[in-house]
C-alpha cells in the first residue's frame, strides 16, 4: 500500500541489498585473487562508482562461473523512500560485513612481505555484496535459497551495473588474504545466516 502512493507522488525507491555466497572445495581459492584485485582497484579509484561497478561486474561474472562449487548463500534487504535513511543502511550492514571473520584484507605494501613460502589453501570463501539500487528489480527482491534464483540475481546485479542504477557498492569476503583459513566451525558462528543450495 504504501509502495503504490510513493510511486504515485513520484518518490524515488531506494533498495539496498545484500547477498551472502559460500563457496567450498579445494579449487576455490583462486576467487581471493579476483576479490583481492577488485579491491585494490577500489581503493585506487578512492570508491569511484564506475571502477567499483566494472569490479562487481568481474566478481559476479567469477562467481557465476564457478557454480558448481556454491553451497549455501542468504540474502536480505529493505526499501526505503528516502536516500538518507538508505545510506544509514549501507552503512551499517558495511560494519555488520566488516566485523565477520577474517573479511577485511591487508593491503598495505608491506603485508606481502611477510607472507610464508608454504601456505595452507583455504577450502571455504564467502563473498558478501552489499548494493544500494534505485527502482525496482524482482530478482533480488526474492528469495535466494534456489542456485537458479542464485544466478539470475547475480545477473540482475551486472544489469544494474550497466544501467547506471546503482548507488553504493560494497564487496566483503573471508578469508581476506591467502594462508588464512575459514572453517566450517567459522562458518557456522560467523555466517548463521547460509541456507545450504
């Protein structure tokens, strides 16, 4: 009910969504390089939407490619009318994303430095997107305990991209760094929220 009188005044509709991914097997791990890169180019770009999207883009694109190794995921959201109480969102889920288990990377010019020659592959990642979006988009608006509804949400945030309807992007992941290591038990206290595919 009130969905419809907003659009009839003419409000903007504002959504912010955010999508878990566990992925699990010992041929992972190459999915921390591509989330490594796209944050690197993140930062460099100072949060410029359009790097932050081409980089959302390169990450939906891995992950759709590596579905045979999805197991669980979960996704949440809410609408909002006003941009103001949409930004206070985001930013709380980006703290909420921030404080699980081993999900913010080191990238300062020494961190490589002290790396082990010998490091243990993990054989767990979870990828965290937040995005804050204008209008209305049915395949995020639903729910995500399908790899079919999976998927096609995953594309639907590439259309986003392209549409130039995005207005926040944010891209969490654990481990954050090669040689860390997410457990099941991590899993299980850090990310209650999985549903199995």
């Amino acid at each position: 009910m009130r969905d419809s009188f907003n659009k009839m005044i003419g409000r903007t509709r504002y959504v912010v969504f955010r999508l878990f991914l566990h992925l699990g097997g010992g041929e992972v791990a190459p999915i921390l390089g591509v989330l490594n890169s796209a944050g690197r180019d993140a930062i460099d770009s100072e949060g410029d939407l359009d790097v932050l999207g081409e980089a959302l883009v390169e990450i939906c694109q891995t992950l759709l490619q590596y579905d045979e190794y999805w197991l669980s995921a979960a996704n949440e959201g809410d609408v909002f009318w006003d941009e103001g109480e949409a930004g206070d969102y985001v930013n709380e889920l980006f703290t909420d994303s921030a404080q699980r288990y081993l999900s913010e990377p080191d990238y300062s010019p020494d961190s490589a430095l002290n790396e082990p020659l010998s490091i243990p592959v993990t054989r767990n990642v979870v990828v965290m997107i937040t995005v804050a979006y204008e209008g209305e988009v049915p395949e995020l608006e639903t729910d995500f305990s399908s790899v079919q509804a999976l998927k096609e949400g995953l594309k639907a945030l590439i259309n986003l991209h392209y549409k130039h309807k995005l207005k926040a992007i944010q891209v969490h992941f654990s481990p954050a760094q090669l040689g860390d290591e997410l457990t099941s038990d991590h899993l299980l206290q850090h990310y209650p929220e999985l549903i199995p595919l």
